[in-house]
C-alpha cells in the first residue's frame, strides 16, 4: 500500500489531486492544511483523513507528499519536513517555484528525500506521446511552431512544448499583451488567450501541419477527443479511433467514475487528472520520463523573468543557462550575507 500526504487544501487538491490518487486507489490519503475544521467538515465526501500535525509517526507510514499551497510558503514547507525521516519519501511540489527567488534554497534539501518532484501535468499529458507518435509515423518532421490558442499557460506551455521537442534551451522570449513567444533552436512557441475548454493546439513542421482540438481548421492531420457522457475516453486522428496501451484505456475508464463521482464537468480538468495519474506513474516507474526539482525551477525562472519585464535572452555555456547560473550566485551572496 502507498499512501500519501497532501499538504494544502485548495481547488487544485479537490479538483486534480485528490480525484487522481482516488483513480489510482494504492492506499490511504491524509491531509494537513490550516483550515482544520474544513477537513473535517469535508472527509467523508473525499474520503480522507484530516491532519492535524506533522510527525514521525505520521510520516512513517506515508511514501508520497504533495506540497499544494501557495509558493510562498514552499522552502518553509520542505524546510519544517525534512527534519522529519523522509528519506524513502518522494517529495512533489506545486508550480510553480519560482517567481519566489528563495525558492532555489529549496536544493539543498533534496538530498533527504528519496526525489523532489515537480507537479507540472502539462508535461505528462498523454497527448504528447500521441502527438510525437503521429510526427514520426507520418514523417512530419522537426516541429518549427507550437501554437497554443485559449489552451495553455505561460509556464505550462514551455514543459509540455520541451517534451515534444526533446529540447530544454530557451534562446529568446517576449511577452506582448496577452501572447507570450519562446523560441528554441529552430522552433516558436506561441501562447495566447486564456485556457477553455475550446482552446486549440497548432503543430507546423516543414512538411505538414497538425492540428488539435478543432475539426474545422484546414490542416492535413486532426486530432481530437473523444467523449463519454462528457468525459474524455481517448482520441480521434482524422476520424479514426487512435489504440491506446492498456494503462491508458483503463485509466480513461476509471476516470468516467472519478469525474462524474466529483461533479467534474471541464474537459481541461479531466486531462489534468488523467496527467496527474500519468506523473505519478512515470515518476514511479525507473526508466519513466521524469520532471525534477531542477526542471521546474529553470522553467520557471524564464516565465518569471519574461512576466516581469516583457522579454528574455539568454546564452549556454556548456549546456548551463548563463542567466539562472547567475541568478544561482545572486541567491549565494544574498545566503552569505543571512
């Protein structure tokens, strides 16, 4: 049995986190948040077990902690836990760690758990693979634009389009009223509107283009979801059913009685969940793909910097972001000086 702990208890934990570990059903759910009294007023309908204190002896019987407070109060979180024996623990924080700069302290206490994780769902969505599938199988090609319209989110958008471009330097970004561009080696990443439930992918690449989540844009590849009683159950590449793995199919399945157990209507919510199952898993798994402390932290960082002043450049040395390495120095001298 697997338990685990959920610290905070606000929309993302009702509307994500607990429906997935309920979907994964592997063993009890505890919860410690400020607002005791609307645990306890809350338990029975998602069937947990409220917190009221963080101790050894809690701890002991728990294999997974989901930070899911503002990340204001991160490094006081992971600082307060790791006194504690949670070495066989693997620790997930919510995104994103930055604009808090403090945050970065937050590596020095990796090392007492068993893996610090990043709760980023976009990045383990279950379309990426598909998409990246269907560019192999039909030789699309390198991706040159991502375009995201009423679909994603600044820093969730640059996770997901760095699995489907296997790519982690971000060159240039600019913001302009609501649309914000990163741009890669040879790709733009282009992220407008606000997310819905009608938001769309476009996918060019040089011999071809796909498109997600609108069947009457002209594009020579359609992908698009498939319903349930309004709830997604797989996907449709130009009117034809896509085979999922087993897990997947099952997961989709057991996702029809979570969301209509929890009045769970949004279709971007149902893929939040279905992604969270997926990050778990994957990050559960030795050889699944993994998005670590580090990771969240860089990515970050360029949202960060892009949200604050409209634009973002950077060079690599050695693979290292000459910008964050400097960011990193800035934060040592600022801990000296403590």
């Amino acid at each position: 049995m697997i338990n685990s702990l959920i610290i905070g208890y606000g929309k993302r934990v009702k509307n994500t986190v607990i429906p997935a570990l309920k979907l994964i059903n592997d063993g009890n759910i505890y919860i410690y948040s400020r607002t005791y009294e609307k645990l306890i007023s809350d338990k029975d309908k998602y069937q947990f077990e409220p917190i009221k204190e963080l101790n050894n002896d809690l701890l002991e019987k728990i294999q997974r902690i989901f930070v899911c407070t503002p990340n204001d109060i991160f490094l006081d979180i992971v600082k307060k836990i790791s006194i504690f024996n949670v070495q066989k623990i693997n620790l997930y924080l919510d995104t994103p760690i930055l604009p808090k700069i403090s945050n970065i302290n937050i590596e020095k206490y990796k090392e007492k758990f068993k893996n610090v994780f990043v709760s980023e769902d976009f990045y383990y969505n279950p379309l990426n693979e598909i998409i990246k599938k269907i560019i192999s199988d039909n030789n699309l090609n390198t991706i040159s634009k991502i375009e995201y319209i009423n679909s994603g989110h600044s820093y969730h958008s640059l996770a997901q389009s760095r699995y489907l471009l296997d790519q982690s330097f971000v060159f240039f970004a600019n913001k302009i009223n609501d649309i914000t561009k990163f741009f890669f080696f040879k790709t733009k990443i282009i992220i407008s509107g606000k997310r819905s439930d009608n938001g769309q992918i476009l996918i060019e690449t040089s011999k071809g283009s796909l498109i997600i989540n609108n069947e009457n844009e002209k594009s020579i590849l359609k992908l698009n979801y498939i319903f349930d009683d309004g709830i997604i159950c797989g996907y449709n590449l130009n009117d034809t059913k896509i085979n999922l793995s087993n897990e997947l199919d099952t997961n989709f399945k057991l996702l029809k009685i979570i969301c209509i157990k929890y009045n769970i209507k949004l279709r971007y919510l149902q893929e939040q969940i279905i992604s969270f199952v997926n990050l778990i898993s994957q990050c559960e798994k030795d050889s699944g793909k993994k998005y670590y402390l580090t990771n969240g932290i860089e990515d970050s960082f360029v949202c960060a910097v892009v949200n604050k002043i409209n634009i973002y450049f950077d060079i690599y040395l050695n693979k290292k972001s000459l910008l964050y390495l400097f960011l990193k120095f800035y934060v040592m001298i600022v801990n000296l000086k403590k």
